[in-house]
C-alpha cells in the first residue's frame, strides 16, 4: 500500500491532512521560527530548533 507522502511524490491525490505532512509542517516551522530570529551577522547557526 502506497503512503499518503509516497502519494505526494508521485503526483497522485493524496490526504494533505495525514500526520506525516501535519508533522513535517510542525518541524518546518519550528526551524523556520529559530532560522528568522537569527541575526544575518551573528557569524552562527540557529541550532535552537
């Protein structure tokens, strides 16, 4: 059986609410969130995520 993400690859119709992209979305955020507070010439990397 294909998953809801294998789906979303191949380009068929799939279940964008499944936890898989529900979790994907949540650690994309909690990256983007530490990425965007971190000042351009501080010279580190947001490793707060």
């Amino acid at each position: 059986m294909t998953t809801e993400w294998e789906k979303c690859l191949n380009g068929d119709l799939y279940d964008a609410h499944d936890a898989t992209f529900k979790t994907h979305k949540a650690q994309t955020y909690t990256f983007l969130n530490a990425y965007n507070q971190t000042a351009y010439d501080s010279g580190q990397l947001a490793t707060n995520y």
